[in-house]
C-alpha cells in the first residue's frame, strides 16, 4: 500500500471511529504497519494545519482521536444549542410513547412494534437525554440493551412521573415484552442460531437526521 493510501485509510477510520483508538488497532483496521502510524498521523496534522483545517489528531496516551481545534468551539456549541431546540419529530415522539408505556424494552422490541428500524431515532432520543439505556436482558438471545426514559423526559412533557401518563385506548392490544422474548426465542430455535435485534445500525424509516427537542 503507498503511504498516501495508508494516510487516506488512517484518516477514514479516525473520523468513522469517534473515540480514542489504540494505535496497533488503528494499524490493522488501516492495513498498515503499526511503525508508521505516528509518522501518517503527524503528516495529516501538517496538511491540517497547511490547509487551515477545524480538525487534528490528538495523541492520548498510546491510543489517537480525530477531533476539532478547540477555537471552533464556539461554533459548534451553537450548532448543538440550535439541535436541541428541535421540536421533535413525529418517528420520535411515537418511540419516546413505546418507550414510556413499555419500558424497559429492547431496541428490537421498538422495531416489532413500529414495523421498521428505529435505531437512529433510539440513537438520536439518548443524545438528547430522552432515553437511557437499563442495563441488558439477559434471557434474550444477543443480550440487548434495554431502554427506558430520562428524567428530561419527564420535565420536558410536564409529568411528575410515568404514574402521570395518560391511560392508552386499547392498550390491551399492545406488544407485550414478554411476548416479544417468547417470539425471538421461537425464532432463535427454529434457526438455530443467535438473533440479536441490536444488529441493525442504520435507521431505514426515513431518520437518517437527528430528531430533537
């Protein structure tokens, strides 16, 4: 691989990344010899800096992370104070009410009741401290992440508790929890296999942008 190609692969699992990265992983996510991982990192700071870019690659310990220079904080705390200002969206509020009435409930218990992907509207409701996650359930295959709502959430709906919730017509039809555990367990024995409803990463049911408060 020529160095300019190490760089470019470098720099693309920083960015994709997020956190701190060890720099033997960094080198084998890259394909790359672990030697030269400082010498490709110090080269993409300098074209940063030639190119009076907002990023640069911070050096933690034996481990690197793709960040912003701290003079663009300004910007990007307006950005985030603009996003949470959001009203929320209608994907959102109808997983914030599976979850309020639910909870805890899986991701994939989400996606059983609404019929479609719902991870990047989980993901975007736990940014903005909507949602949390409650430990794991560990009877379910896969062991997946239960999620349950905040306080915020009830500050920002006005409810001194979930015991305020208004009452849901025809709430006996609701998806139960335990029906959903039966039903992957069903499932898992039928395939022989492990199904773990928190494979899915990416939202498909039109969420692609953060919905926020």
């Amino acid at each position: 691989m020529k160095f300019s190609e190490g760089m470019a692969a470098v720099e693309a699992v920083l960015f994709a990344h997020g956190e701190p990265i060890e720099a033997d992983k960094l080198a084998a996510a890259a394909e790359i010899e672990p030697e030269i991982v400082g010498r490709i990192v110090e080269r993409l700071n300098d074209r940063y800096a030639e190119q009076g870019s907002a990023f640069t690659i911070g050096k933690l310990g034996n481990s690197f992370q793709m960040m912003t220079k701290p003079e663009f904080a300004r910007y990007i705390k307006t950005a985030m104070e603009t996003r949470r200002q959001t009203p929320l969206s209608p994907a959102a509020l109808e997983v914030l009410a599976i979850v309020a009435y639910n909870q805890p409930v899986t991701r994939g218990f989400i996606d059983q009741v609404r019929g479609v992907d719902s991870s990047g509207v989980v993901r975007s409701l736990a940014e903005r401290d909507l949602l949390e996650e409650h430990g794991r359930l560990n009877d379910v295959p896969g062991r997946p992440i239960a999620y349950r709502t905040t306080e915020t959430f009830l500050r920002c709906f006005g409810l001194n508790s979930l015991e305020n919730l208004p009452p849901i017509p025809g709430s006996a039809d609701q998806i139960e929890l335990e029906e959903y555990e039966e039903m992957i367990n069903y499932g898992d024995d039928a395939d022989d296999g492990e199904a773990d409803p928190t494979d899915a990463e990416n939202a498909t049911d039109g969420e692609g942008e953060t919905p926020d408060q």
